[in-house]
C-alpha cells in the first residue's frame, strides 16, 4: 500500500497533529468545505480530513477509478463525478445529499442559474445533453 502524507500549515507552522500519513494514491485536487479537506485517491475513496489530522472515507459504489474523476466544492458540500455519469454530492459529515447521485459527468458548476436564490448543479450527460438540478 502506497501511503501519501499530509502537512497542514497555519501561519506558517505545521499543525498539530500533523504530518499525517494516509493511505492511497491521490492525483485529483484537494477541496476545502467549512473547516475540513476533501481528498478523492485513485481507488474511488473520498477521505474527509479534519484540521486535527481525524479523517474518515467512503466508497463511491459508481466510480471505478478515481484518476478520472472530478473534485469539486461550493464551501458547504463536496461533489464527485467520473467517467461512469454519476455526479454525488456529500454533505461535510460524507453523508449524500438527498437527490443524488444525478447523471452527469466532467466537472459540475454550483451556482444559482434561475435566480431563485438557491444553487443549482449543472452538468453534461453521457447523452450530451446539459442538465441542472436544483440542490436541497
């Protein structure tokens, strides 16, 4: 197992609890939701990394290979889409938000595309069609 480590500085000064050794290999950025980091390895596993060096995974049931999957953040939720036209999104907590995962794939947008002031995915599906959903 090829173990990746992690360094947390603030202000210059490495964290407590850290350098952090954690499992896997991670190719994809890191995103920030509210106070903790969001790491997708290779093998389709989201780690939650708090800012005590705590972390925690999932399995993304869908997802085959994590190299070719997308990583994104709107400060609240976290959300995943690869090669297999599922998009999920997570709660902080790594628990799914309710309606998903949603078909899409590539890089979703967040963002409130009708102006009724609550953000919307958007994404291109498998069958090149542009979908937006409306997040809860």
């Amino acid at each position: 197992i090829r173990r990746e480590i992690l360094a947390y500085f603030a202000d210059g000064s490495l964290r407590e609890g850290f350098p952090k050794e954690i499992p896997g290999i991670f190719r994809s950025n890191v995103v920030r939701v509210a106070d903790d980091y969001f790491a997708l390895s290779d093998t389709a596993e989201l780690y939650r990394i708090s800012g005590d060096g705590s972390h925690s995974k999932i399995r993304l049931p869908d997802l085959d290979d994590g190299n070719e999957a997308f990583l994104s953040g709107d400060g609240e939720r976290v959300y995943v889409s690869g090669s297999s036209n599922s998009i999920y999104a997570f709660t902080r907590d790594l628990e799914l938000l309710y309606g998903f995962p949603v078909a899409g794939r590539g890089t979703c947008v967040i963002a409130d595309v009708n102006g009724d002031g609550t953000k919307d995915c958007v994404a291109l599906s498998l069958d090149k069609k542009l979908y937006a959903w409306t997040i809860k």
